[in-house]
C-alpha cells in the first residue's frame, strides 16, 4: 500500500474539486490525507464538505493593500504546519506566489487544454463560453504545477474532451469537470506513488 501524502486543499467556492478527493480518499481509490482546507472566502459552501468530513479548515481572504507576499506567507505557513507535502488549488481563485520550498509542490487542474483558454480572468464558464465562441471542436482539462504565472507551470497531464454542436456552456462544463474528476485524483496518485520528477518544463512520469 502506498503511504498517504499528506495535501492541504485550496479552495474559493461550491468546492466540487474537494468533494471528489474526500470521496476518492473514502473509497480507498486515492492514497492522500487531506490535512488542511484553507478558503478564501469565508461563504464558501466547500467548508462545510471539509467539516463533514473531520478536516480543519481555514480562512485566509485577500484584502485590499495586503502585500503579496503576505497573503503567500498566511496561505502557505498553515500548509506547512499542517505538514501538507502537496497544496492542491481546487477551484481557488484567487493568484497567490509560490514559496521557493513549495516549487513544483502545487498543484492546479484547469478546466481547457493548456495553453488554450488559461490565463488571467480564464475561469469557471468564462473558460467553456470562450471554447463555444471560437468554434473549437476539442477542449478538455489540464492538471500542472502552480508557478507565479496564471496557468504556466509544468503541465502533469491533459485530458480531453469532444465539444458538442449541442453543448451550451454549462453542457461543456458538466462533461469537462467529469474528466476532472479522474485527472486530478490520477495524478496526485502518481504524486503519492513518487512517479512524477520535473526536469525544466517537462514532467516525467516514471512506469
């Protein structure tokens, strides 16, 4: 059996994404601990799937005229003494730096193929709005590493999806997050199996 990798789960809203890994850690499917959930937005409804399950939570907002180094260092210290080995972004929405201890540690699923619609302001329906509107017959999502960039980092893997000529944008969504839901939980297990090294901009993923 593989040890659990100890991970800590950023989270800004419905916390779907959380939802999942609680779920996939349940049933055995997925070897991580999920030792901490911090929130940006104290509404957030994915708190409440945290407390449901037994994991604390935090709330760390981004307010007006904070440095970013000081929101970097109010996310990532309680990470740290969690003792996450991992920081998963699920559905967080807010842009925060990377600690250099925390290079190639985080990481983020992205709801298009990377480097087709990411970057800033690239989010939630915005993301499957833009895909309908350039007519583009493959999208699908993207599970890489968080850097200091908008949706830059080291691509882990991508999976895709077939756009319908029926699909609206919340169509797209619903099929798009179901390959989420497979990706996301894949690659933390080669995390937790430590199959995966980065080299530059490439990922390896050892057999």
């Amino acid at each position: 059996m593989t040890k659990p990798l100890p991970i800590a789960v950023l989270i800004s809203g419905g916390g779907t994404t959380l939802r999942n890994l609680i779920r996939q850690c349940a049933s055995g499917q997925l070897s991580v601990s999920i030792q901490l959930v911090i929130s940006s937005n104290p509404a957030a409804a994915g708190l409440q799937f945290a407390a449901d399950a037994g994991i604390a939570t935090q709330v760390v907002e981004r307010r007006p005229g904070v440095a970013p180094e000081s929101f970097r260092d109010a996310i990532f210290e309680p990470c740290r003494t969690a003792g996450a080995e991992i920081v998963v972004m699920g559905g967080f929405l807010k842009h925060v730096l990377i600690p250099p201890d925390f290079e190639n540690r985080v990481v983020n699923i992205h709801p298009s193929l990377i480097p087709a619609f990411c970057g800033k302001g690239f989010y939630g329906l915005r993301v499957h709005e833009a895909v309908l509107e350039y007519g583009a017959r493959l999208t699908g999502c993207t599970v890489h590493f968080v850097d200091n960039q908008y949706d830059h980092g080291p691509i882990i893997s991508q999976h895709a999806v077939p756009v319908s000529s029926s699909d609206d944008a919340e169509t797209l969504q619903q099929r798009v997050f179901a390959a989420e839901c497979q990706a996301l939980p894949a690659a933390l297990q080669l995390l937790a199996e430590q199959r995966i090294s980065v080299e530059n901009r490439t990922v390896h993923i050892a057999e």
